[in-house]
C-alpha cells in the first residue's frame, strides 16, 4: 500500500515541474508517488521521458479543463496514498539536509525541534488548530 502521495497540479510550466520532480525522486519513499495533473496547452517532451523513466512512482494525467481547483479534485481521485500532500509547480522541496542536520520528521514546510520531539503529535494538532483558527475568523469577517 502506499503510504504517500504527492499531487502536483501544473500549468505551462514544464520545466519547472522537470526540476522538482527531479529532487522529489530522489527523496521519495519506495512507498511514495507522484500525481502530476498537467492542464498544459503543449506537453513537454522532457517532462513525459521524466515520468516514462519513473513510471512506478509518477502517474501523469493530462486533463483538458484549466483551474487550479479541478487539477486537484482530480489529483486527489487518482491518488492511492494514505497521506495527500499538494506541491505547487513552482516549488522545490528540498529538506533532506535539514532533515538529517536535525534528525527528525518536518512538517509544514519545517523541521521540528528536538525538544519539541516527544510531544510531536500535540505540537502538529496545535499547529493545526491556530491555522485553521485563523482561516475561520477571516472567513467570518474579523
């Protein structure tokens, strides 16, 4: 079973998408894979050699109707992994060193902190409640 997907929605941006998927090959798990939506008016020649040469971990979809929410509407029904993560085609991830500089899991983009290892899982889940308590209170207008 596969345990992580990463979606990668993109839009006319080939060879950015080439680069990150290029480091993300070289940090994902054996039990990881790669979504990549491509709404795309052309499709790059080196982006389909890309996901050929690493058919196991990248599946590609070519859809034909553009917006960034149905790309990852898709994404997410193509996606076989326990744990989504959406990636921009812009970005590229690249945390192995802090990773092992620290010698622990990341999560929201950073690592965390030694100290803070043994109560991880309240560390994430008050993370995630001032998120979302943020995004709650602008939604109703304050």
């Amino acid at each position: 079973m596969i345990k992580a997907s990463i979606i990668i929605p993109t839009y006319n941006r080939g060879k950015l998408l080439c680069n990150i998927l290029r480091n993300l090959i070289g940090q994902l798990p054996t039990d990881g894979e790669i979504v990549v939506v491509d709404q795309s008016d052309e499709v790059c020649s080196e982006l389909m050699e890309i996901a050929k040469n690493h058919s196991t971990q990248i599946h590609y979809y070519k859809i034909f109707v553009k917006g960034l929410p149905h790309a990852r509407n898709y994404g997410l029904k193509r996606a076989i992994g326990e744990i989504i993560i959406f990636c921009d085609d812009d970005v590229i991830p690249n945390h192995t060193a802090e990773r092992e500089k620290h010698s622990c899991p990341i999560s929201n983009g950073k690592y965390i902190s030694p100290q803070r290892r043994k109560d991880r899982k309240e560390f994430i889940f008050q993370r995630i409640k001032k998120i979302f308590s943020r995004w709650t209170l602008r939604l109703c207008g304050f």
